[in-house]
C-alpha cells in the first residue's frame, strides 16, 4: 500500500509546473478529474481490521466450494463420513486473531456425484420415514449441506460465549456476501453436551436460528414424560403467562422408539420359549445350555455367539397433537401400535476379517499347526522335540528355543499327562466301531489328500489341534505315545478303533491313512489265524475225505474266482454252471473248482474246463504300489514280473489251476488267464452245408497257437507253470502275511520323519476340521454353499504341494497355507453367523437370510476397504418386519423378573413386555403459513409455498440423558 501511495504522490509532482499557467477554474477541474482517476483504480485496505481479513478469508472458501460444485469436490478428494453412503465433507484451515481454525463443508451426492439436497427447505422428518443414515447435526436440524467452523483444540469447541458469536456472525456475514444458504454451526460448551449454535439466512426476510444442548444427568421429571416435553417445545412460542396445560396448539409430532434384547449369550436364552411346551419360539429347548451344543464344532470348542443382541426400532406415525392430555395418552400407548417395526442385530465386531478380538476356533488351531510344519524340519527325529533338555535334540532347536524367550517357551509347553491319556481313551477305548461310520464330507473332499473325519488318523489330528497350543513339542508327545498304543493294540491282537477291516485300501488317503487300514485288516487276519486255527485243522481232515461230487460243489466255499488286474493280460471270466455229469474219470482228483466255462474245453483231455477258486490279490497302500512301477521302470517291460510279490499272484493262480483242471496245460491256462496270448486261427471255408459245419465244430484240438512273448524260449511264464504244484487256494500260503506286514506298518510309524508326519497332519487336519463344520445346519443359505465349495477348492490347490512330498524349510508355501488358515476362518465365522441366525429365527427364515446376506455383502465391502485403506464403516442394517413376523420378535424381549440385577425403575412410557425403550426420539414441529405473510416478500423463494416450519425441536435421550435441538425461523 505504502509503494501504491509514494507512486501517486510523485506522479502529482511531476503534472504540477505544467498547470500553473492555466485559469484558476479550469485548475480545479484538472485536479478533482485527476483524483477521481485515482480512487477508480486504488483499493486502500489499510484500514482494513483482522476480522474483516478474516470474513474475507471465509468468504473466498466458501466461493471456492460453491464454484467447484459436488463433483469437482469428490475429484479433489472430499472424505466420505462413516456409517454414511452418501454424505461427504471437505476442510480448510484459517486462523484469525493468533488462533487456528478449521471450517468444514458437508454436502450429499448420489451415486452419480449429483448433489441431491434442496435449495430452500430444510429436512422434515414426515409419517415414519427416519432416515438412519444422516449425520448427528442433520438429524437435530432438520438440514441437509451446512458448514461446521471450529477451533483446531483438542477439545474442539468454543468455551467462551463472546467468541462463538463472533465467530458465527463472520460466517454468517461471508455466507450472505456469497448469497449462500448454508447453515452454519459453531460447537460450544464442554464436549460431553454436543452442543451448537447456528444460524442459516433462509434467502428472504427469514432467518433460521439453531440451538443444541444436552443434560447428561438429572433429568427433571417433568422431562422424562411426553406430557412434559410438548409443554417444553410450547414454550419457546407461547406466551409464558398462558397455562399450556390448557391451550391447543396444533403440533405435529413423530416418534422412534428403540428397545434391546439382553445380550443373547446370557440369561436371555433361558426365557426365550413358549409358554406350555418349554420350547422357544425358534423351534428349540429352552435348557439354559450353550447356544452352540447341537452345532457340529460343539465336540472341540464353544464358540462365541456372533448376534449379541438385537435392537428394536418403533416408529410411530406423524401425528398432530393440539394439547399436552394427548401427549400423556400416547405416552401409555403401545409399540405394538407403532406404524413400522424395524430390527438391528449387534453383530460381534470380533466376527470382522482381522479384527483384533481373540477368535478360537479351527481356523486360529490350524495356524499353530502350520508354525509346527515350518518348525518340523529343525530336527531328524520326533523324540528331538521331545524334552527342550534332552540329550538327543539337535543344536539348531536348542538354539531356536534359547533364543525364543519366556514367552515362546511358553508356547511350547505340553499338557500334563491326565490329558494326554484323556485323548487317548476318546482315541481307542471310546472309539466307534467303523460299520456306524458315515460319508458326511463334502462332495469335493476326495481331492485333498488326507483321512474322512471319522478315520483314526483324522480324529488324531483334530484332538492334537487342541492339545495344549498345537505346537510342536505336544504333537510330538501325542504322537509316540499314540504309536504306543497302536502297537498296543498290535501285540495283543485288538481292533483298531475306528478303521476298516475289509475291502480296498482307499489310495485316495493320506499314506498314514493307509498303513493304519492295512494294520487294521492284518489284525483281522491275524485274529482270525490265531481263533480258528484248530478249526482250520479239523476242517481240511475233513475235505481230504470227502467224496468227488462234494469236493467240486463245496470246496474252498470261502474262497471267490478273483480276477488278477495287477497283472497285464488278466481277463476275468465268469464260470458256468457246474455239470457234475458230463465229468470224466480224471474229475476224481479235481479240487477247488468253482464250476465249468461255457464253450471252452482242455484241449489234451477234451474235458470241460473248470474255473478255480484263487486267492483274492494282497492288498497294497500307495507306496508298495510306487515300488512295483519303479520296477517295472527299471525293467523296461510291462509285462515282466516287478517283484516276488507277482510271482506269488501267478503262481498261486497256475497253482490253483492245476488242481481244478488236473488234465490242464500251459496252453489252457493262458486260455483262460490271459486270452490276448491265445491268436485263434481263421476258419477254412467249406461251403455253407451243414455237414461242414459240424464237421468244423467237432474238429480237435482247436486251432491256435501262443502268442510270440509266451512261445519264446525261456520263457517266464512257462517256467513257472512248470514249478507251479497242483494245490487248491485253500491249501496254498496266504499271498498277505499280516505278520510280516504289521510289522512293516508299525515300523514305518515309528521311523516316520517330523516333516512327514506334520505334512499329513495339515492335509488331514484341514479337511476334517472343514467336514466336520459343514455338519452344521445353517439354514437356505446361498453364499455360504458358494464359500464352503470355494474353500475346498482353494484348500485341495493350497496343499497338493503337502501331497507330493514337495516341501522344504525355505518353501512359499507357508504363507499360502496362512492365507488358506484366513479364509477358513472367515467361512467358519460366516458358518458360526449363519447357524446363530438359524437358530433364532426358525419360524421367520426370511429375517435370517436377509440379516446374512446383509452382513456378508458388508464384510465383502470391508475387505475392499482394508485392501484399499478406506474409512473403516460399522455394520448397521435396519430390517423391516412384516406384521407375522412381530410376535417372533416381541417374544425376545423376556419380562424382567426381580431376581435381576440390571432391572431399575422405570420412569418412560411405551413399555414392551415390561421394558423400557433404551433412546426415545421424538420431533416436534410447528408451520405457519407464507400466504399473505407481511414479512415475506411477494418475489421471494417462498411466495410459491403455503407454509414453512416456524419451530422445530429434536428430542434425544432416556430417563439419565436428555439431548435437545430447537430451530426457530424468524422475520429479522
């Protein structure tokens, strides 16, 4: 300013000599157009005070926000409110007399980006129709878009009166410069009273006027009734000597009423039923138990009930209220009569993907077995992990556990012995037998590598998830001393708990899985051998002497026609009927015939060849399998022998041939053993007479001849056809000995690697925790079937790396099988909602599937969220009931007996089952007409309207907290 004024003056000095010579007159003129020039073209603010710099300063933000408009304001990175889906604010920062302040705008769009709120009126909440998704200061004063200015403290309010008014009179000053109609709001007072005062220029002669404050305590008792605070909305319009008791003033009211259940994980569960019969309205007994006993995961742990409680919001219809009588009667009304009736579950925010709260389920025991895989190849041997002191543990595991702390050594403690031989009763003496076992698993289970949930080796490693941390120095401990009892059980020729005894072994298992039905079936064989030996005597005594015709009927009943499919060329053939009388004189010497082929006969003897009882081929688990392919790799023929084992199958095979057939030779068997090695010849044409016919029929032998492998010298077939001796399948050496392959499972367990065991264990544990969860009922829930089948999936890709034996110390594949750990979790937490729900509402399935479907698309949006670091958002649904459906509802809330501590004196109206609503909201408002107004103007923005709202009060609290707004529009 200083530079602008010198330059003036200077300019003056210099036009000076060039003036004096003209007329006094015509001086004067050159000077004051000379002046005036001047003051066109210089603004002096060098009178200008701080608080006009500082109107000035509001002023070109708030022109700012109105030039860029919604749009433009989300582009510059407006802030999304919490718990809101539309409302948005922006900020700016001034400071005015050496203090700091900050001036937020708050403005709604769409999902378009449009602003969506009136240009005039404010908001008015009409027949029921709350919006619960506005923001505090919104629900008080019936606004829309309006601006916050604020001190930048820590309390973030105005204690001093003078200043608040000061600083409200700035904005409102800046606001009328810009022709804006945005309300302004300045906090006052302490905090704890959200307190406010405002103003809004309503854009003719009205001003809007705004006033929040709030009593935490000591409530009067006028204020805690209907009737007493219409007569404190009255009041701010009425003539303080008229009895208000009295007068009709026409006002309209509405009113939210919202109640709580008690927390359902308490005493509320008890009372939760029907009155004859003892059972709730959800459809079960009402014991007092666990909400979860009947849930499949109630065998392993008690999980936390998801729903905490439910809120009860009742709204009641816009009504118009002429005198405080009617006010006490609505006081005394009932929510049954309320116009709408809507729910809120309280959903646990432990039930939130990484919430901080301690969730205790599979999923948290499938993370400690996953750190016991990766700590697994610290040492060679399980007894390593044994005793942290021992003599045999590796040096790199005393180091870790050195170096691990008081806290980690804490970690690995192991549970005292009660409990180990707790969980090995429920192992082996309280186990089921295995003819009661079911397939309950999911229908993709089979992909991952593990044992059903039912097996041994499954219910082993679901009880090592719970014994002590699940880490690796308890399995350890569980595991030896489960070998010991499998020995146990071995040396003493007891069952195994919870195996088959019979039919295949099911490759489709863990290789633990495997050896232990093996061992299962030799104990069975075993037993068998051992009970029935003497019997087993007297028995073949007896076949020796027994007659021609019953020794080919009944010999070896026992033993079946068994096709050998491990060996290439086999074809099973069906016998036929047995023809005791077309038999020659050899059939004296037959035995363990099963009965004739149709059309085919021996071709030395020209007697019918019979089909003989074989051995059923020794059972074999994945790896006995592997080495017989690594042999037969090796040899580099695939029909060469493997190993002493297909010697064994072939030779007991010709064996039994021979003596069904005494009459046999090589030819015949390979006939009928593998009749790919038998090229037929090709009938000779005769004509078509049928004396050539017969003549070909009866032509003998038939003509055919070896295949080129069996007619080549030396070969291996024949000499064992040639070793082989003629001998029944009953009289033969068994081809399993459950001797000597007992002991072959017994040693693999005892010798199996920690790695080995720990990678069963992730696979077998995953899947049995995952079937038996799915065993729950949780209703018709459509996202849940589409979680459980994705889990699986993600489950069978995760640990097929487990399955193949390729991992080691430094692999990926640790985080992956903590993410899976993290999305098994959340389909158990949705599975833990979905059966809560179900429970609850058994007889109003729609409440369960809309509450579910609510909260699964919000913990969708809250993983976005977290991935892209967004305003963390609550979950509040508000779900509308039908009028069948309030019963199920009113029954929650359980009358309130005296015996209960939290039961205190009621003094609210508008009781449900004896409760009290927990907040009472309740608008009051009063209009008068525009029309004909002498303080409106006939051209402004409200000459089209027939009324506008004078007064408005919003009232907020219960019996112990009061929260009141009052707006007032007035012709200033």
């Amino acid at each position: 300013m200083a530079s602008s004024s010198s330059t003036t003056t200077t300019s003056k000095k210099f036009q000076v000599p060039a003036t004096r010579h003209k007329p006094p007159k015509q001086q004067e003129e050159l000077e004051e157009n000379e002046e005036e020039e001047s003051l066109e073209h210089f603004d002096d603010f060098t009178l200008a005070s701080s608080w006009e710099r500082f109107i000035s300063e509001i002023e070109a933000v708030c022109r700012l926000w109105m030039s860029d408009g919604p749009i433009n304001l989300l582009e510059k990175g407006a802030i999304l409110l919490d718990n809101s889906s539309s409302l948005y604010k922006v900020k700016s920062e001034m400071k005015y007399a050496m203090k700091s302040y900050y001036m937020e705008y708050y403005f709604e769009t769409n999902p378009n980006g449009i602003c969506i709120f009136p240009f005039l009126l404010a908001v008015s909440v009409k027949d029921g129709d709350w919006n619960f998704d506005l923001h505090d200061l919104q629900l008080c004063f019936g606004v829309k878009e309006f601006l916050v200015i604020a001190p930048q403290s820590a309390s973030g309010v105005l204690l001093d009166a003078p200043e608040a008014s000061k600083l409200l009179s700035a904005v409102a000053i800046a606001l009328s410069n810009c022709s804006s109609l945005w309300p302004a709001f300045v906090p006052v007072h302490d905090p704890s009273r959200k307190a406010y005062i405002g103003i809004q220029s309503m854009g003719t002669v009205f001003t809007r006027r705004f006033e929040a404050d709030r009593i935490g305590s000591q409530v009067p008792v006028k204020l805690m009734h209907l009737e007493g605070l219409y007569e404190l909305f009255v009041s701010k319009f009425a003539y303080s000597t008229l009895d208000l008791s009295i007068h009709n003033f026409k006002v309209r009211c509405t009113m939210k009423l919202t109640y709580r259940t008690l927390p359902c994980d308490d005493d509320y569960m008890k009372g939760f039923g029907g009155e004859k019969s003892g059972e709730n309205l959800s459809g079960e007994k009402s014991n007092g138990m666990q909400w979860d006993v009947d849930c499949s995961w109630s065998e392993w742990y008690s999980a936390e009930d998801p729903v905490k409680a439910f809120e009860l919001v009742a709204i009641l219809s816009e009504k118009m209220v002429e005198s405080s009588m009617e006010m006490a009667e609505l006081e005394n009304a009932s929510p049954h009569e309320a116009e709408k009736w809507l729910i809120s579950p309280r959903i646990s925010p432990n039930l939130l993907e990484g919430s901080k709260g301690n969730w205790v389920g599979f999923a948290s025991q499938l993370r400690f077995l996953v750190d016991a895989l990766e700590m697994s190849f610290q040492a060679q041997f399980l007894e390593d992990f044994v005793s942290v002191h021992g003599y045999h543990c590796p040096s790199s595991w005393l180091e870790a556990v050195e170096n691990a702390g008081a806290d980690n050594l804490k970690s690995l403690a192991v549970p005292p012995p009660t409990v180990r031989d707790r969980v090995l009763k429920e192992l082996f003496i309280d186990g089921v037998e295995f003819s009661n076992f079911t397939d309950d698993g999911h229908k993709t289970a089979r992909a991952i590598k593990g044992a059903p949930r039912e097996f041994l080796f499954a219910q082993f490693c679901l009880h090592a998830l719970w014994f002590g941390n699940c880490n690796i120095r308890a399995i350890s401990v569980l595991w030896l001393e489960f070998v010991r009892e499998v020995r146990w059980c071995w040396e003493e020729t007891q069952l195994l708990p919870r195996m088959p005894t019979n039919g295949p072994i099911d490759l489709s298992t863990c290789l633990i899985n495997q050896k232990l039905q093996m061992l299962a079936i030799c104990i069975e064989k075993k037993s068998q051998q051992t009970e029935d030996y003497e019997d087993c005597i007297g028995s073949l005594d007896h076949i020796e002497s027994m007659s021609e015709e019953e020794s080919v009927v009944g010999d070896d009943s026992s033993i079946k026609p068994t096709p050998s499919d491990d060996i290439p060329g086999i074809v099973d053939r069906k016998p036929g009927i047995v023809d005791l009388f077309n038999d020659k004189s050899s059939d004296l010497t037959r035995r363990g015939s099963a009965g004739i082929v149709d059309s085919m006969m021996l071709l030395k003897s020209y007697q019918s060849m019979h089909v003989p009882f074989t051995q059923e081929p020794p059972l074999m688990t994945e790896d006995m399998h592997e080495e017989r392919l690594q042999a037969v790799e090796a040899l580099g023929d695939s029909f060469s022998f493997s190993g002493q084992l297909e010697r064994d199958i072939l030779t007991s095979d010709m064996s039994a041939f021979k003596a069904a057939n005494p009459d046999a030779v090589f030819e015949d068997f390979i006939r009928w053993h593998s009749p790919g090695d038998w090229e037929e010849d090709e009938p000779v044409d005769h004509g078509s007479s049928s004396s050539s016919t017969a003549l070909e029929k009866d032509r003998w032998p038939p003509r055919g001849r070896l295949s080129k492998r069996m007619s080549e010298q030396g070969n291996l077939w024949r000499k064992i056809w040639d070793r082989a001796p003629a001998l029944p399948a009953s009289e033969q050496k068994p081809l399993l000995d459950p001797n000597r392959e007992g002991e072959k499972v017994l040693h693999y367990l005892e010798t199996l690697q920690p790695h080995q065991l720990l990678e069963q264990m992730v696979c077998t544990a995953f899947r049995a925790a995952a079937d038996t969860l799915i065993l729950t009922s949780y209703g018709e829930l459509k996202q849940m079937e589409t979680e459980i089948q994705q889990l699986y999936v993600t489950m069978a890709t995760t640990l097929r790396p487990l399955q193949v034996n390729r991992l080691s110390a430094e692999s990926n594949t640790f985080e992956d099988l903590r993410r899976v750990s993290a999305a098994f979790e959340r389909v158990e937490k949705l599975m833990t909602l979905g059966a809560s729900l179900q429970r609850k509402f058994r007889r109003a399935p729609r409440l369960a599937r809309e509450i579910f479907n609510g909260y699964y698309d919000f913990s969708i949006s809250k993983m976005e969220s977290l991935a892209e670091q967004i305003v963390e958002k609550g979950f509040d649904m508000k779900l509308e009931l039908r009028n069948q459906e309030r019963e199920l509802l009113s029954n929650m809330f359980v009358p309130p007996t005296a015996s209960q501590s939290w039961r205190k004196v009621l003094s609210m109206g508008n009781l449900l089952n004896g409760h009290e609503p927990i907040v009472r909201e309740i608008v009051f408002s009063l209009r008068d007409k525009t029309t004909g107004n002498h303080y409106a103007a006939h051209s402004g923005s409200f000459s089209h309207k027939k009324e506008i709202e004078t007064y408005r009060m919003y009232i907020c609290g219960t019996s112990n907290d009061l929260r009141v707004a009052l707006s007032v529009a007035s012709c200033d």
